[in-house]
C-alpha cells in the first residue's frame, strides 16, 4: 500500500470516528447511559485523537526529517499518536470521575516516556535509528 493511500484512509477513518463521537456525544445522556455508552464514547474519541495526532505528527515528521524512511516516520507516528490517545483519554476519564490529581498524571507521562525509551532502545538494538541522522532515502 503507498503512502498516499494509507494517509487517505486515515484521514477518511478520523472523519468517520469525529463523527460518532459527535453523534455519541449528541444523543447519549451521560446520567443515564450504561456501561456500553461510556464505552463507545471513550473508543470514537481515542480512534478520532489517535488519527488526528497521527495526521499531525506524521506532517510535522516528514518536514523536520526529510531523510528519514517512510516505515519509520509512520511507526513512530503511530506509536506516538496512541500514546499521547491514551494520555489525553484517561485524563479526562480521572477528569470525569473526579480522580484527578497531578501525581496520577505524571506517573502515566513517566511510564508512557520510559516505554517509548524501550520501543527506541529496541529500535537501536535491531541497527535502525530513531533519528534521519544517518539514512537515506
């Protein structure tokens, strides 16, 4: 699949998942949903962040790092944009819930840095860097 499709389908998906989540927050009364409408709620806004976030980075990646190869830029950015989905919808879960403090959102942000550590360290250990320093196009 190139590229120029891949990024359709996700512009298209995140179209599709803006608006079930709009829907999703324009019919449901959240006094009186169940379990499966907080549910559908929380995955249309993390399939929409996630696609949004990926969008974004994606652009910002491929203009900051020109010689980086399109299967890493597009594994970082998915990797990225699912991490950041996650930080955002358990803030406003806690948020929501009135669970919120500072420490539970520096310990998610500090787990989230430590596993992109990993996921960099094993890209390192595998010879492909994170970086465009040294590859070509």
């Amino acid at each position: 699949m190139s590229a120029r499709i891949f990024t359709f389908l996700i512009v298209i998906s995140t179209v599709i998942s803006f608006f079930s989540w709009l829907i999703t927050l324009s019919r449901f009364d959240p006094e009186k949903i169940a379990f499966l409408g907080f549910l559908i709620f929380y995955f249309s806004l993390f399939l929409w962040l996630s696609g949004l976030i990926f969008l974004f980075t994606n652009f910002l990646k491929k203009i900051f790092f020109k010689k980086q190869l399109l299967y890493y830029r597009v594994r970082n950015s998915v990797r990225h944009a699912i991490f950041f989905s996650i930080l955002i919808l358990i803030w406003a879960f806690l948020k929501s819930q009135n669970l919120f403090r500072w420490w539970n959102i520096l310990t998610l942000i500090i787990i989230l840095t430590l596993l992109e550590f990993f996921f960099i360290s094993c890209q390192k250990q595998q010879g492909q860097s994170y970086g465009p320093e040294d590859q070509t196009t």
